[in-house]
C-alpha cells in the first residue's frame, strides 16, 4: 500500500510546486525534476528487488527497464525545455499576467501600493514599465 501511495505522493506534490510556483526560478526547477528523478529511480529499485525475490515474474523485469527508460527520457527532455526556456514558461511580457496590475496603476500611488500589497503581485520594473506607457497613451487619448 505504502509503495503504490508514497510515489504517486511525491510526484504530485513535486509537480504541483513546479507548475504553480510564482516565479518559476531555476532552483525550483532543478528541484522538481531532480525529485522526480530520484522518485522513480526508488521505485525502480524497489521493482528490481521484488523481481530478485520472485514476488513479481521475470518478464517485469525487461517492461519496468523500458518504462524507466522512457520515463527518464520524457523528464529529461522536459528539463531541458524547462531550463532553456525559463523566460518562455514564466510569461514575461505577457499581457494577461499583468491585467491586475494595469486596473491597479489606474488608481493613486497609495492606493495602487496597498492593492499589489493585498494581491501579492509579482511584478518586475520591465512591466511596470510597459504598463506605465500604455495607461499614459491611453490618458493622452481623452
């Protein structure tokens, strides 16, 4: 029971933190993959063993190498997108990422600090920037 929950566990956690975590950095993805990994290298180990003591038959043995194989292969090449691609998956520029943050620029200083306070926007000054150039273009028009 306890080999069928704790990986499935472990993964779901580890991919939930990656995929919702704000903002991605590289050490949360070095983590997340890097536990990954390791969750199924346990699990392969422990599907060796179960082989070695016959509590599982010889031909699993050659299934659970490709499995982890191909597993190994998919959370590599899902890695290196990850890795090269961080500014890509954290949505830089992108305008619906930055839609509170626009209503919020619309208001006072004060009350715009408060706002982002509350939310817990992450914001950088690239943004911030763009946002400021819009509204501004905006205000000229009327």
């Amino acid at each position: 029971m306890i080999y069928s929950f704790v990986p499935a566990a472990m993964s779901f956690s580890l991919t939930s933190f990656l995929l919702f975590s704000t903002p991605l950095q590289l050490p949360t993805v070095i983590f997340c993959f890097t536990g990954l990994m390791l969750t199924q290298l346990m699990t392969l180990q422990v599907d060796l063993r179960c082989v070695e003591k016959e509590l599982a038959p010889k031909w699993f043995l050659k299934f659970r190498s490709l499995g982890f194989a191909g597993y190994m292969l998919i959370t590599s090449v899902l890695f290196l997108i990850y890795y090269s691609k961080l500014d890509y998956v954290q949505r830089k520029g992108d305008k619906n990422r930055i839609a509170n943050i626009k209503k919020a620029l619309e208001l006072e200083d004060t009350d715009f600090i408060e706002m982002v306070n509350e939310l817990k926007i992450d914001y950088d000054e690239d943004d911030l920037k763009e946002i400021e150039r819009e509204v501004t273009t905006q205000m000229s028009r009327i």
